[in-house]
C-alpha cells in the first residue's frame, strides 16, 4: 500500500487512508477479547463522504477516522497463542477536518447531520 501511496502522490494525487470501515452488514464487535487498546473506525457513510472531499482538496494524505477511537480489550490482556497482534494508536482527523469534512457517526451511533 505504501508504494501505491508514492506513486498517487508522485501523480500529483490525494491518499485517503480510512480506519476501520463499519455499517450495514459490518457491525462494531464488542472487542473484549484481548489486550486493552485504541481501535479508530469510520462509519461508511462517512468515510464516503472523505472520499468526495479528497477529490477537491490540496494533495496529501488524509486520514478519515471518527474524533475519538474506542478503547477495547481487556486491561493485561492476551491474545490467544498464534493469533498476530493487533494495532493500538490513535489516528487524527484533523487534516480532513480542516477541508471542512465532520464525521456523522461516533462509536456506532449517529450523533448529528
């Protein structure tokens, strides 16, 4: 994916990175298994939304995420022998905020339109 990024914005391009994709038919899980941990989502309407405003911005990089990630697991958790680690960091929005991009959606519920 990194390399892909280059050449977009070697192009002269924008890269749209979204979090992890939630809505209809991919509902959030309740993540308790595990390590405690950030998790960033975007609502997939949201995240479509990104993606129309990166059409006419600035190139760059841009990050569509909600304002706050959620926090799963389980404080001293571990996961199951084999399973691969999973992420854990905070992603900033606020560059595609700054085209004037607001997510709708926050942990799963609509907050406004």
């Amino acid at each position: 994916m990194v390399e892909a990024e280059k050449l977009v914005l070697r192009a002269g391009g924008s890269v749209l990175r979204c979090a992890g994709i939630y809505g209809p038919g991919r509902a959030l899980r309740p993540g308790v298994e595990g390590p405690e941990r950030w998790l960033n989502v975007v609502q997939v309407t949201d995240a479509a939304r990104a993606a129309g405003v990166v059409l006419g911005a600035p190139q760059g990089i841009y990050n569509a995420c909600e304002d706050e990630p959620l926090k799963r697991g389980i404080p001293g958790g571990r996961w199951p022998e084999g399973r691969r680690e999973r992420r854990n960091k905070r992603v900033s929005n606020a560059k595609l905020k700054g085209l004037g991009w607001r997510p709708f959606w926050r942990g799963g519920c609509l907050a406004s339109i």
